[in-house]
C-alpha cells in the first residue's frame, strides 16, 4: 500500500481519543468512519465499548496492523501519540488537534517534537502525518469521513470527480456544503491544516495519479514550496486540470492569513504570472473554485471559440450573447454562425416565432422535442465549438425529462457543452440533477459564460502543449487571443 | 386615480378573453386575479360563468366603472378590443397578445392601428395601454398578477421593495422566480413589452413617487428616449436607487436584442458613461441586477471605504479580505482598523484562539453569543464605516436564532451592514429569512462585497450631490477613489 493510500483507502483505522460523548470530536469521528469500508477500532483507556465495537486501551492492545490513526486528543497528547504511532507501526497519522504552530511558540515546539518523532524512524517505517490542526479526510465513495462537523447541520458531497485540497477546515466545510447542495461531488478531500508532513505538492502529485480524479482544486494560504508547486503543475496539466484559489493577495490578506494558519505568503504577483504560465486556472473566490473545477473536469475543452447559445427567453441570449462577446464584462469569445442548411431545419423544427439565428430562441413554448431537434442541429453545425444551453422548466411543454435529455447529449453528444438555468424550485432540482450526473451547470448565466471561457483556454492550452486542438485541428488555426493576450477576462 | 395607479391597483379588472379552458392564457390570468383585492370581470361572448364568477359578453355590458382591461386575445383581436375600451372609458389597458412590431412588418401595422384610435380620444379620457407583447403587472401586496406562466411551475417572489420593469417577458419571470427562492421580494413588476404607449421613463417617474418602492430596476434592450431617462435618473438618483441592465452590449447582443424585441439600441459607450454620471447603476447580468438593487433599496449608504468583516472561518476572512482591498479582482475598499479598546473587548468575548483583528474570526466553535458580543463591539467602533458579516450555522453552538439577531442588528444598529452565508440547506434557509426580512444577503463572498461596494459608490455619490455624507461628515473627508477613478471594479 503506496503511503498515501492509507489516509484515502485504509484497510483499518484506529481513532485515538474515541468518545461515548456525542458531543466529542473523538465521537463523531468515530460514528461516520463506522459507516465506511475499514475496520475500526477505537481508542480509548476509560472506555470498554463505544458505538457498539470493542475499544482498545491504547494502540498497541489492537490486533493486527493499522493502516490509519485518526488523533483525536488535544495537542500535547497528539505528541505523545505519535510516538504511539511509531511504535505500533501505523502507515499514516490524521492529527485533527489544533493549538500547534498556528497558535504561536509554544505550540511550535510542539511541532518540532512530533517532526523529531517522525525523523528518528527509517525512511521506509516512517508514518506519513496530515495535520496537524486538520479536519483530515472525506473520500465520498468509500465514505471515509474524518472531518468532524455534525452531518445534519453540514451535509457533505457524494461521489464525483474533484479532488479538494484546503489549507482551512473551516473554509473547507462551506466550501463543500455549498457543493453539495448543487449536486457536486468529490473524488476526495484532505485537509492539509499545519502542513508538518504532508503537504499540498504531494497531494497534487497523489491526485494526478488517482484514477478517480478528473480536477483538482486546491484553497491555499501559501505555498511550502512554490517551485516545486509549479513544477508539479507544468508536468501534470497538460493531463489533469488544476485550479488554485490562493488567498493573501492583498497586503492585509497576506496579514489576514499569516494570523489564520501561521504562514507566510509570498508575492502575489509571481504566484499569478507562474500559475497561468504552467497551465494552473486560478481561481479569486469559493464559488470560481469549484465553479471551474466541474467544468474543466467533467467538460470537453474547445477547439475554437465559436459558441451557440440555446435558450427560451430571447432577452437572456441577449444578455449571454453580451458576455460572450464582450471584452469588458466578457469573455471575449464568438457567436457562431449558423448555416443556411441549419436554419431552414430549425426554421421547420421549432414554432414559427422561435429565432432560428444564435442566440436560438425555442421561446417561452418551447417543449422537450423542440431542445432535442435543435440540439441536433447545432451539434452537427460545423462553424459550432461549442453548445452553451439555457434549461428552463417554466413551459408547460417541457418537464423534468428535458434535464436526461441535456445529460445525454452531454455525455453522448459530439460538442463540448456548458448548461445554464435561472429560476426557483423547479431549475434548483435541474440543476442537482445535472450536477449528480457530472454535467457542468450553473444557476446564473456570468458563471456559465465564464466555465466556458474556462474550456476554451483549455483548449488553447492543450493545443499549445501538442500542437493539435482537441478536435484535431491544428493549434494554427485557433485564435486563442483571450487566453494569449494574457488577460482572460474569466 | 392617477392614470398608471389603475394598472398597479385598480378597483376593478376586465379579463377579455377570459376562458374555461385550464391550458389558455385567460384563464390563468383570470383564476389569480379572483385572489387580488379588484373586482374581476371575466368577458367572453361564449360562456356564462368563469371560474365560480358571472361572465360577460362584452365590455359594454359590464356594469359600472372599469379601471383595467386585460386583453388577453390575438393580436388582430386586441385592436377591436381597445377601440371596445375606449367606448368603455376603460382606464388602462394590458394588450398581452404577442404578433405585433416584434414580427415585422404586418404587426407593425396593427400597432398603428391601435396608435391611431388611442390618439384619437381626448387626452383626459384616453386610456393608458401597457404592451403589446408583455405578461402585464404582478403586484404582491395586493395579488394582483397578470402574469400567465403557471404558478406552481413558476413561484411569484413575495412583497418587496424593489420596482422591477422589463422588456422582456420569459427573462422577467427567470429573474422574479431566482429572487423568489432567495426570500427577495417586490413592490411590482411591469413588463413594457412593445413600449407601444406606457414606456419605462414613466414607469421610471411612477416608481420613483410609489412609498412601496426603494430601488428601481430595469430589464432593457433600448432605451425609448435615452435623454429623457438620463434626465429622470439625474433627478431621480438622489433620493431613490435605480438599476439598469441594458443588453445588446455587443455587436452581436445588439443584433439579437433587434430580433428579439424589433428594438434598435444605441451605442453602448455612451449608455455607459451616461448611466454613471447620472448616478444609475448599471449591472451586466440577471444576477447583478437584482443584488444591486436589493442592497441599494434596503442598505445604508456608506460614510468611507472601512470595512469590518465579522467571520466564522478564518479562509473566508481572508478571501473576503483579498475582494475587498484588491483592485485587480476586487473593489478597492480597506479594512477597517479595530481600536486597542475594541480589541480587548473582543478578546474578553470571544474563545481564546479567536482572531480580535479585521478579519474579526469567531472561529467555528461560535455562538449567537459570540455573533451578538462582536458585533455591539464593531458597532460601536469610529473607525467602521460597514460590517461584513458571515452567517454561518455549521457551529454547534449556533442556532436558527442568530438570523433574528443579524436581522435586528440590520434594521436597529448604528452601521451599515451586508450579510454572507456560505453551505448548505441550513444557509440557503437563513438566506431566504433574511430576504424575506430585506436584509441584503447573498450565498457568494463575491457577491457580498460587490453589494458592499455599491452602497459605498451610493454614499460617495449622494455625498458629491449634497456635499454631506450619509453619516453627516463632509464629502470632501471621503476618499471616493473607486468611484471617482472611473472604474468601480464591481
């Protein structure tokens, strides 16, 4: 078992400082990894039994290996714990305390001992350690669940395809609940609190090897090593996406995060010029995180920038046709043309005041069929990169089985395509729909317009690296300005 | 009653084209005027009884005053129909019918048609017309909607304060339904469609005198008279916000607004330049139109650029940090200082580990307590001129309470303040109950301090108007670089 699989595949997890108390950490840790596929053993000397298993004294009472130990006990025992660890031969530590090196002197000596601790064992016993000051490890799709925030109160994401890296728990948990409730799944998170061992370069290189894992996002303060970070990048882009939301960029940000996780922040204008430079998307807030994530990893990149916009109220392809278009508040990409053959078959498809030109226009009466036809038009357009679609339930012609109808053509379907929809209940339920099938899919049209920008720089890039679109064109032949003009108004 | 109060609280209501028939617009429309506080006439020479209510032939012969007609027939029709209004003296006039201007050349023609027979009437007796084209008025407070799409496919947002006028029918109700599910309510909305009589500049004068409204917002794709819009605003501004997203930006969007509404717009360079001296605010998308104008309506107006950010996760802290110093990528605001003072009295309130400076963190182990304690102190501290909070219910030791406490520090305390939730379900239900409370609320730490920058550009503005800030100081003591610069980066 390679290290880093024992934090996100354990066989079998101790958690130290396991608690009958629902209100303890060591509690709640306990009862979610109960749910997941190891074998759990908790720790705990005044305890006989705790949730229904049989507890152990300590650490080395426990039969067999431990592939992971959740330390679930405040900073100076985690130290000592650690210790334990070693003697029992545990593959990988999750030390959730705080009260560590964020908190001042006292608390980094704390971290000098544990890294004596861990420097004294052979390279090839040596317990991997994430934390310390860690919400740990969720990984939906063998639900193992470190973090340690009531489930009720902080619905956690399923299964999907972003592996999430944060530098902040706290941060983190908004961060996924918010993704969650739109139907986001995660291939994985991991907490990196203190960094002590374990840090985010090892984790890009972990995620880009993972085969569950299609974009990894990262929340980070500062880099530990910000060479080796972009390294990373160069070599691992032109495969996975990357997006990073580096925080501190401003002068009393950097101050904001120096005070938040102990670290210190290099110069933002270096991170920013590096990090597009070896194909890294940056992200500026929470919701562009995880807004470009889905699509670079669940979307096709463009070949060109010609986009066609599918919608059912004139008035926003207006506005989607602005933004697209637009280099000031846009993306700066194209309307695509449609063709004359293209026209006289949506002409005799749609209602006979639909707009047959881009942005098309099914109208307020459009049906299931109407977007089934002109999907089928535009996909098999020639001038047509990409399909950017307006799902929208208000006419009585159309019902949920519109929201199939868009995962199939998105997955089945021969153009890149991005889904937008605006509205109450009805586009809410779309919208979880489509993004528990892994369609990228965004309840307001700025954030739509820009996950497609997102895909065409993609494309730009990835011509770039090969020298071939990913529809076989010759990188020659794009006009990658938005991307190359070194602004891309995303 | 003033003419335009007939289509926004009429007395009385005629539905023309009223029908049985579940799956016709007169219907619709007629079964959710029956729940407004008007008298409803259903007219339709086949049928004797609509919905439970006596129908009636015709206009004529419906006996005593009515204030509005509701035309809810073909275009051909909806000319005799309002030659049959003006025999009746009716008021005002919704011509809902779409086949007009919008579709060329024979549609043009029925529009004079309907010109010259309301030209015809003398002035004091001529009724208004709203449309053609247009889904009418839905005015909360008294349930009048003449909106036709279906309510359970299409939920109406609540009582409000913010006037919404679009030219677009199927994009007003997307807007209206999305700020439904937010808790953002109105005061009315009116769609102008064809601008055939009623235009937006009057709408503009009524809204500006209606003590339900505080914050105007339009959907436009031309503009009827720009210099007379320009002229109301000028006038306007000062004592009420108005918002303005006018598409066709691009060439393209340009193109498509023509197609969409048969309306040529102006160049764009000069809306832009022109809205911002006249102290409109212009928004580029759906969901920036309504952000601006519920925070404009409902906020205070800052006194200077110091911004106090009150959170429970210290990585949200420091992204809003980044969005509110930044220039590039954010608003150009600061952090406001927080006193020796103040500083001890957070730190005898809060937890040991929380952060006392700006960005003021409670950390996730907050309380209402904590919420309640921090904010009393940055209330009472000169140098905060604003309060960013973070609602955030992932704390055990939070509860559904802490929403009442930040909606009674809105309405009640000495600062201005704007609110951000970032999660889940528990989120999205304190963002609803604090929109239905008119709190300016948003799920978006982006969109947060976009609002907050807005209500500064508001108090600059209203500053450079009456030489004296919101706050009482001196305009000249603001430091109004974002706004003055010309660029205000929202």
């Amino acid at each position: 078992m390679a290290s880093l699989d024992a934090f996100f595949a354990p066989r079998t997890v101790a958690v130290v400082g396991a608690s009958r108390d629902p209100a303890k950490i060591g509690h709640l840790v306990t009862k979610y990894l109960l749910e997941s596929e190891a074998r759990v053993y908790p720790v705990n000397p005044s305890a006989r039994e705790i949730l229904g298993r049989p507890c152990y004294p300590a650490l080395e009472s426990i039969p067999g290996e431990v592939d992971l130990a959740v330390l679930a006990v405040p900073a100076p025992a985690t130290v000592e714990m650690v210790r334990e660890c070693v003697k029992k031969g545990v593959r990988a530590i999750i030390a959730q305390a705080s009260g560590f090196g964020e908190t001042g002197e006292a608390g980094r000596r704390l971290e000098t001992e544990i890294r004596d601790i861990l420097s004294s064992v052979p390279g090839d016993r040596r317990p991997r350690l994430l934390g310390p000051n860690t919400l740990g490890v969720y990984v939906p799709r063998n639900r193992l669940d470190t973090t340690f925030t009531v489930r009720e109160r902080s619905p956690r994401p399923g299964p999907g395809d972003i592996a999430f890296i944060s530098q902040s728990g706290a941060t983190a948990v908004c961060i996924m609940e918010a993704a969650a409730s739109m139907g986001v799944g995660l291939s994985a998170f991991a907490g990196i609190g203190n960094k002590l061992d374990v840090d985010e370069n090892e984790l890009l290189d972990y995620f880009a090897a993972d085969p569950h894992t299609r974009a990894i996002a990262f929340y980070l303060e500062n880099f530990r090593d910000g060479r080796g970070f972009l390294e990373r990048c160069r070599r691992i882009t032109p495969r996975k996406p990357v997006v990073v939301l580096k925080a501190g960029r401003s002068a009393s940000g950097m101050r904001a995060a120096a005070l938040h996780t102990g670290s210190l922040a290099g110069s933002d204008r270096v991170v920013e010029g590096a990090l597009r430079q070896v194909g890294a998307f940056r992200a500026y807030d929470e919701e562009e995180l995880v807004d470009l994530a889905r699509v670079l990893g669940q979307g096709r990149p463009l070949a060109g920038r010609r986009v066609a916009v599918l919608t059912t109220a004139g008035g926003l392809g207006v506005i989607l046709t602005d933004l697209l278009e637009s280099r000031d508040r846009g993306v700066g990409l194209e309307l695509a043309p449609i063709s004359e053959e293209g026209k006289a078959r949506l002409r005799s498809a749609l209602v006979p005041f639909a707009s047959v030109h881009n942005p098309i226009d099914l109208t307020a009466n459009s049906s299931n069929q109407h977007y089934a036809d002109a999907l089928r038009v535009l996909e098999e357009e020639e001038d047509v990169d990409a399909i950017l679609c307006v799902m929208q339930f208000q006419s009585p012609y159309v019902d949920e089985a519109l929201a199939d109808l868009i995962i199939d053509r998105f997955h089945h379907g021969p153009k890149p395509m991005v889904v937008v929809t605006i509205g109450g209940e009805l586009s809410w339920r779309g919208l979880r729909r489509l993004g528990e099938a892994r369609v990228p899919v965004y309840p307001s049209l700025w954030r739509a317009v820009r996950a497609t920008a997102a895909l065409y720089q993609r494309g730009c890039y990835l011509a770039r690296c090969t020298g071939v679109t990913a529809q076989g064109t010759a990188a020659a032949q794009l006009r990658p300005r938005a991307w190359e003009g070194g602004s891309c108004h995303v």
